[in-house]
C-alpha cells in the first residue's frame, strides 16, 4: 500500500494538497499557479503529469487561483458543488474553457477511482463552503480549514483521521494590532471568518481525538500569525491530553510544500 499526502502551499495567498495512491493522484483545491504547482510537485519528487482531478472546497481566490490552467492543461475533471460551480464560472476564462465539471453535495460521499470523498459543510463566507474527509484502504485524511469556528459536524467528521489538516489562522492581538482595516478584521474574527489559534488550541484540547499520527496546522496568516506562535499554542494543547503521543505537528507554509507523508 502506498498512501502519500502532502500540503503544496497553504495561506492566503493559494491553498493547494495532493493525495496520491497507487492508482490515483488527486489535488485538494488549485489555488497555487499551474506553474508553482508543479514546481513543488517537482520539489517533492512528484511527477507534474498524471493527475486525475481537482477537488474544490469553495470559490474564494486562494483556492482556485490556478483552477483553469491546472485542470485544462490536466483535461481534469473538477469536483465542485453546483452554488460554487456558479460562483466559480463568473469568471470568463474558467466558463469559456472548463467544462469537466463533476457536482457533489454536503455529506454525499462519493468516489475517485480508489479514494472515497466525504465532503462536509462549513461556516465560512462563501456560497457552499465545505471540507473533506477522502478514506483509502483504510487510512483517513482531513481538510478542514476556512472557518470560523468549529460546528459538532467538523468534530464527528474529522474523528479517527491519520492525517488532519487542521487551520490555525490567527493570533487575535495580532490581527486586532495589525494593519487590516477594522471592518476586515471583523470579517476574520466572526462566525464565518477563520479560526484563531486560541480556537484550534480549544479544539486540540476539548474534542481531538488523538488518533493522527499527522497533525498540519494550515492556513496560517502571513500578517497576522507568527508560525512559532501557532505552534506553541498547539503543542500547548496536545499537552493537556493523554493520547497524542503518535501525534507529529507540523505547520504548512504559504512559501514550500510540507514533507510527503507517507502510509
């Protein structure tokens, strides 16, 4: 069995991660330009051919950034749900040129070859936001950011992941002191913003389950986070259960792929 899993890139400025098995390679949003998508499939030792779709949580930029080029160059098809398939094709380039559009819905679990997709709603500020949870032969992974607090179906979703992708946006004294207008401030803080490391670090104490053997803080804010602040809050957290002990933490990063992680 092969399973690989890694973060491309992971920020504002383009989210983007492959699982790859030995039947399938599929990529977890497109934010990231074709071309710096590929240079860190490259960096990793991962071919830029052979890919097999694009699966999408939501519309916003840094998760479609490179949509188009990816899946045209790709002739990939694109999973997406129809209300952000609609947000998504308002943009000219993307209606003209993509037409593999495969719809998928909250809580409808569906395949990729040997991968099953369980994607998820969200509180986000977007049209359908949702995250995921992809199982094959037997290990479980977890895309769960862009939100901004965590619902009991997040909880229950993400429970017996081997590998959590998990978002740790912001320091709250940073974002309250930096240089965002107030009224974007706002946006991050609310309901349906982003989670703060405090958020994740109440999360990783209340509800984790421990099972991970990889726990990827994501996401995090160029701005408004420090990475060394993410990580302190999170280990701070983890150290107050009793069964993390298997548990790696690692931070993606807006800049470099994480290590490939393998199962």
């Amino acid at each position: 069995m092969s399973v690989r899993v890694c973060v491309l890139g992971s920020g504002s400025k383009g989210n983007c991660a492959l699982l790859a098995t030995e039947k399938t390679r599929l990529l977890i949003d497109a934010g990231l330009s074709c071309r710096e998508t590929y240079a860190r499939l490259a960096k990793v030792g991962e071919s830029t051919g052979g890919l097999d779709a694009i699966v999408i949580s939501h519309e916003h930029t840094d998760h479609i950034n490179g949509l188009r080029v990816l899946a045209q160059n790709g002739n990939l098809p694109v999973y997406i749900s129809r209300a952000t398939c609609e947000a998504v094709r308002r943009d000219d380039e993307i209606r003209k040129k993509l037409t593999k559009f495969e719809y998928i819905a909250a809580s409808e679990k569906f395949t990729i070859r040997d991968i099953e997709v369980t994607p998820f709603p969200v509180p986000h500020d977007a049209v359908d936001p949702v995250a995921f949870t992809l199982s094959v032969e037997g290990i479980r992974i977890s895309v769960v950011t862009d939100l901004g607090f965590v619902p009991e179906i997040v909880k229950q979703r993400v429970k017996g992941s081997h590998v959590l992708i998990f978002e740790s946006n912001h320091d709250l004294e940073m974002l309250k002191l930096g240089p965002y207008p107030w009224d974007v401030k706002q946006r991050v803080m609310s309901r349906h913003g982003h989670l703060s490391n405090n958020a994740t670090a109440a999360f990783l104490t209340e509800d984790f389950d421990g099972a991970a053997q990889v726990l990827v803080l994501a996401h995090l804010s160029e701005t408004n986070n420090h990475p060394e602040i993410a990580r302190l809050s999170a280990e701070q957290a983890l150290a107050q259960r009793t069964r993390v002990e298997n548990t790696k933490l690692h931070l993606a990063s807006q800049t470099r792929p994480t290590d490939v992680f393998r199962f």
